[in-house]
C-alpha cells in the first residue's frame, strides 16, 4: 500500500531527487540554484483510502489526479492534516480543515453519490440510497425475487434469486438491472413484482406500550418511530460508567443481559439490568436459560454421575424460577443457545445434528422439554416470543459449512414447530468479518433466510451482531490489529455499510423486528483488538453508529 507519483513534466534541464516530509511519497523534481520557484506536475495514484488523508487532493481510492505543484508551496500542502471539525459530520462527509468535505472527487460523482473511484463511477452511495448497476444512487432499500430468464443465444433459460431496489417500501413494480453469473456478456433487463407480505403467518414482536420513545437524534427514536426495538448487550458492572450509562439510556429501548441471568450469576445481578430498562422505559431480551456455552449451566449439572432426570428436574426449577420472575419485561427469552452443532454430518436422516455436551445425548429431548417448561411458566396473553439462539445460521449462502448449518436449523425449527412445540423465533447470531461476509452472496442468502422462516411463521432476531475487521487464514483468525492490517478508514467504511445493509435487510421483511449488537464499545468487545462495535476506544461515534441510525430512519 503505498502512493506512487511520477514526474509528467519539467520546466528545467536538471534533475535533482527530493524527498518529501510525507513518509509514503516520493517523487523527482527539477531544482537549479537561483531558479526557484519552479513547477512540476504530479499524478498521484491512491492505493489506499488511508492515505489518501494525507493527500488531501486525492481521497478516493484507485484514482488517479494531476495538479501543478509550486514547490514554495509544497511542504504546506503536504503538511496539511485532518482536524477536528465543530460540527459533525455526516457518515460520508471527511472532516478536512475544519470543515465536513464530501468524500469524493469534486464534480466527478454522480448525484447522490458519497465515494467515487473515477468520474461516474459510484462506489458507495449516500445513506438512504442503493447503488443499481449502471451506478445511478435511488433512494430506497434492497429486495430480492426469483426472475425466470429468457434464453439466449448462449445461455438457456434459467430462474436465479436476484436483487433489486424499491423506492418505496409499497411498490409493486420495480424495474431492474441485474447480471446474473450465468451470463458472460451484458445486463439483462427485466421487469419483476415485488413480493406482496404475508398475511396470517404469524404475529410478531411489537414495541411493548411500556417503552418511550427516547430523543430525537438517536438509533432509540428513529427505530421506535418506525415500529424497531434496538437494542445491545450490556454489563451491569459498567453502569457506573457515566458515558457508558449514558449511551445505554439514550440510544438503546432494548436490553439484553451479556451474562448477568445465566445459570451462574445470582438473580440479583439480572435484577440490575431490569431495574434500569424499567426505569428508562426499556424492554428486556432474556440471554439465556439454557445453553452449551460455559456459564449458562448450573455448576451442579456439571458434576459427574448427575442423571439425566436430575438434569430434567434442574431445568423444571430453573424454568419455573426465572421465566415467571421476569416474563412481565421481557419481549423475547433465548429459551436455548448454541444446541445444533457445527458440522452437520450424515448420521441423522432429518438434515440436522445436535451438538454433544452436558444435555446431550443424555437428555435427548431437552429442546422441546426447555421450550415446553417455558411455555408452560407464562403468564396468560404474554405477547413476547420463546427463540432458539445461534451462530453461523444467517445466510443460506456463502461458506459451505455456514449454509449446512442453516439449513440444518431450519429443518430442525420447521420440525419442531410440525410436532407443536412452542418455537416462535430464531435469534441469528452474527458475529462477522468484513473479509469474509461482507459481500452481495451473503446478504442475499439472509434475506432469502428471513423469508423462508416468515413462510413457516417464524420471527427472525438479530441477537448479537458485530462486524470485526480480523480475518480468517485457513483456520486461524487474525485480528485487525494484531497482523489483520490495522484499522483504515477504508475498513470503517466497509464496516459501516455492512450494518446499513444488515439492518435494510430486516426491515425489508415483516418478520424482522429485533435487532441487537454484541455491546456497542470497542473497548469491551469479546474481539479486543477488531473494532467490532458502535463506539471507538475513545468512545466516539463510529461511521457504523450514523449507518445504523439512518437506516432505521
């Protein structure tokens, strides 16, 4: 990653090699004694958005700009450096001496266009708008639809899920540019019907009359508005915090326990995360009853020679206990967590295999018996739901082992649901990386994912979501900051449109109404050195924060 210039031309015969005060540029100028200032012009080609910072007449990347320099006036514009602005800027906005700058080429972007590469070619549109293939930014939100192509004179005809963008969230007919993988050459245009929602499939989650609307301004308020809980995991501990308090009264109407209800804390420390949301008007996500992840499993379950209708006995009381403690503000229970496990092999013929651990195999029917003994701790006309939680369940396209393991969790919801045993949610997980699951593929899959649970009637959650910027090396993951390749501002803005997109595609499906990020600080992210989250180190706002409260707005 580095900057390259080259000389285009010079005004002088003699040549003299200067090195210039940035650490990544270089370039030759002419300089003959008594003969300054002279001119020379520079093209600057940007490799990475990083930095372009420091260029500040280049900031996109891969573009190429020519300017005549004067060399009096040379080490001031390489000097120039980012400051921080009085007033804040807009998630495609720079801050740039002073003042929130458009990041973009000037004059060379496309209307609605926040980050160009070249003239007229979009990379990333504002928020609020998507990008259609002939790079034209629309207001609107992704879709998806089955099209049946027409043959051609090389492809046959073929029926393939494509995406296409709505400008209102009523339309009926949208018409679309789309270049399926099948075709070699060109962009086939169709002209496709939206899919109308369901209607009677099922009841799903609404904002609680108990919880406020919060301040304009805030992820809180323009979730609300539009019918969303958002929401965060939180440590009790950290109330005392004033700025980490204060993020979580503001700009959260949902809660959600990191570990204060699991099996080994007391109630008393699940107590202090009800206590503030009932206080600040906020609903509760129960994380969790039962679980295979450690600390979600009474020490005495753990010892050996514990029967299996001891464990049965445990879950009766523990049900018992907690569901009726604290269903009157709870919206949704993670009833239980992380049972399917991870390699889904050939030994069951329903499509699906259990993850081994203390429940199982010795107590073959703790799921259903986990879901039943919740139902059954209700109080009447409870209108919240009873989920299963996990992770590598989101998309239906991607990694193959991603794919089999929801696929294996559908068939494993869609039979229980078939023998009447009370699943009335999916939370999907979605702990992810920018290098490997930011991509169109994956954000189709999850879409095709929430639509095919609201056609059993099932509601989809967004549990515990972060996108870190490590990545995966065979088997071995690499954080950001620990050989990943740091935190750029390229990254940040990859990270940001990640979450718009994720949130988009929620609300672009009736039975998507949760959504809820793994904490909100970097600084107590379970990916210490990934900048996973909302807020930076330092607690300020991340270009994610902006994309997650416009795409609720």
């Amino acid at each position: 990653t580095h900057i390259h210039t080259h000389i285009i031309a010079c005004t002088h015969s003699c040549t003299h090699t200067h090195k210039l005060t940035h650490p990544r540029i270089s370039h030759k100028s002419c300089q003959c004694p008594g003969r300054l200032p002279i001119t020379v012009t520079v093209t600057v080609t940007v490799a990475a958005a990083d930095h372009a910072q420091q260029w500040p007449d280049v900031r996109a990347v891969g573009a190429s700009h020519s300017d005549v320099y004067d060399t009096a006036e040379r080490e001031n514009r390489i000097s120039r450096r980012l400051k921080a602005c009085a007033v804040e800027c807009k998630p495609w906005e720079v801050c740039f001496n002073d003042e929130c700058v458009v990041r973009q080429l000037p004059q060379r972007c496309p209307a609605n266009c926040a980050f160009c590469t070249a003239p007229n070619v979009c990379t990333e549109c504002m928020a609020g708008y998507v990008k259609l293939a002939d790079r034209v930014c629309v207001e609107g939100a992704p879709s998806y639809a089955q099209v049946t192509f027409a043959p051609t004179t090389t492809t046959a005809a073929a029926t393939r899920t494509v995406l296409y963008y709505t400008t209102t969230t009523r339309a009926t007919t949208v018409r679309i540019t789309t270049r399926p993988t099948y075709y070699t050459t060109g962009f086939p245009t169709v002209t496709i019907t939206a899919p109308q929602p369901s209607k009677g499939q099922g009841v799903y989650t609404r904002i609680p009359n108990y919880v406020t609307p919060g301040e304009p301004g805030t992820i809180r308020y323009e979730a609300y508005k539009n019918g969303y809980l958002f929401g965060a995991a939180v440590m009790s501990e950290r109330f005392s915090d004033s700025r980490y308090f204060e993020f979580v009264r503001s700009e959260l109407n949902l809660l959600v326990p990191e570990v204060q209800c699991k099996a080994d804390r007391t109630e008393a420390d699940c107590d202090q995360v009800y206590a503030v949301a009932k206080e600040n008007g906020q609903a509760v996500r129960y994380h969790v009853l039962l679980s295979s992840n450690s600390g979600t499993v009474d020490p005495v379950v753990q010892r050996p020679g514990v029967t299996a209708d001891q464990k049965r006995q445990w879950i009766r009381d523990t049900f018992a206990r907690k569901v009726q403690r604290y269903a009157p503000y709870t919206i949704a229970f993670d009833v239980v967590n992380e049972v399917i496990a991870d390699t889904i092999t050939t030994k069951d013929p329903n499509g699906w295999t259990m993850r081994e651990w203390e429940f199982y195999p010795s107590v073959p029917d703790h799921v259903e018996m986990a879901f039943l003994e919740a139902k059954r701790n209700l109080p009447p006309n409870w209108p919240g739901k009873l989920c299963i939680n996990d992770y590598l369940v989101e998309s239906t396209r991607g990694l193959d082992a991603h794919v089999k393991k929801s696929n294996a969790l559908f068939n494993f919801v869609k039979d229980m649901r078939s023998r009447q045993i009370p699943v009335d949610c999916v939370g999907f997980q979605t702990h992810k990386s920018l290098y490997n699951d930011n991509t169109d593929e994956f954000m189709t899959g999850v879409a095709e994912n929430i639509a095919r649970y609201r056609d059993i009637g099932v509601e989809v959650q967004f549990t515990e979501v972060d996108w870190s910027c490590g990545r995966f090396n065979g088997q071995t993951f690499i954080q950001c900051d620990q050989g990943g390749g740091g935190w750029t501002e390229l990254k940040q803005i990859q990270q940001a449109d990640a979450y718009r997109r994720l949130v988009q595609t929620c609300r672009a499906y009736e039975n998507c109404k949760v959504f809820t990020t793994w904490g909100f600080w970097d600084a107590q992210s379970w990916y210490p050195n990934d900048h996973a989250l909302l807020l930076d180190r330092g607690f300020m706002k991340k270009l994610s924060y902006y994309a997650i409260r416009q795409a609720f707005g």
